[in-house]
C-alpha cells in the first residue's frame, strides 16, 4: 500500500477543448516536483462512491450546461451524496468550469452541493467563460498544480 496522497480529478469532458482542459489538470497535478501525491481521474460517469472515500482531495470539472453543471456531474453527485456524506466532511475541493456565457449558476450549484457535502473549497471555482482560449489550459494546469502541491506539502 502507497503512502502517498489521493487526488481524484472528477470531470467532464465531452469535447476536444474540454478534453484539453482536464489533460491540462492532470499534468499539472503530476508535475515532477510533485512526489507523494497520486492522481486519479474518472469521468463522472463512472466515478462512484468509492472513489470519493479513497481521495484525499478532489477537484471536480464540468461544461455549464443550460446555467447549470453538466448532466453527467450531476449523475455522479446523486449517486455519492448519501455514501460519502458523513465520511468525507473536511475533503479539500476545487473546481473548473467551461462556460460560454456565464458560469454563475454553474459555480452556484456546485457550491451549493459542496455546502451540503461539507467538503472545504481550497480555492474559488475556476470559470473560463467565453470563447476558447489558450489561457484556459494554463490556468486548468495551475489548478491542478496547487491543489497537488497543496496536498503534497500538508497544506490541505
């Protein structure tokens, strides 16, 4: 058995640029300074419950889909919700959002649903909004680059 810390990427990507985005997290998560943290990533319909106990921190990604979370992320929250609800209180947690307009009710919902769970944000949701840009890979990579870090270091 590993000594090492649990990060579990739970994100949808249903494109090529929202592919792009969680590859970017990953790598990011995996940097080669990083030593003790190993990094997992299931798309959310395929995560279950599991998964969520076995992680030390998450980082949750998702296209807003009519002002809301991607259905998929939805999924994976119905199913857990109950499993993991008194275990993991405290779990540190990030998120990215692709929105092309908005992102408010996106960031609104998974708050919501993190309230609920309990779990501790480590940093605001990341929206990029509008158009695709290049610099949304960047910021994905150093999402997932602190949130590793972070854990690696004890810092959550």
């Amino acid at each position: 058995m590993s000594g090492k810390k649990k990060l579990l990427v739970v994100a949808h990507a249903p494109s090529v640029n929202t592919q792009r985005m969680v590859e970017a997290v990953l790598n990011g998560a995996r940097h080669e300074d990083i030593e003790n943290v190993d990094v997992k990533h299931i798309p959310p319909l395929q995560a279950v419950a599991e998964d969520v106990l076995a992680a030390d921190a998450i980082i949750l990604g998702t296209t807003e889909n009519l002002a809301y979370m991607s259905g998929a992320l939805k999924d994976f929250f119905d199913r857990v919700y109950y499993p993991v609800l008194e275990k993991k209180q405290g779990l540190p947690a990030a998120a990215y959002i692709r929105a092309g307009q908005d992102g408010t009710g996106t960031k609104r919902a998974l708050e919501t649903i993190l309230t609920g769970l309990k779990w501790r944000w480590v940093q605001p949701p990341l929206i990029c909004r509008g158009d695709f840009s290049e610099e949304f890979i960047d910021q994905c990579e150093e999402l997932g680059l602190t949130m590793s870090a972070s854990l690696d270091n004890g810092i959550i």
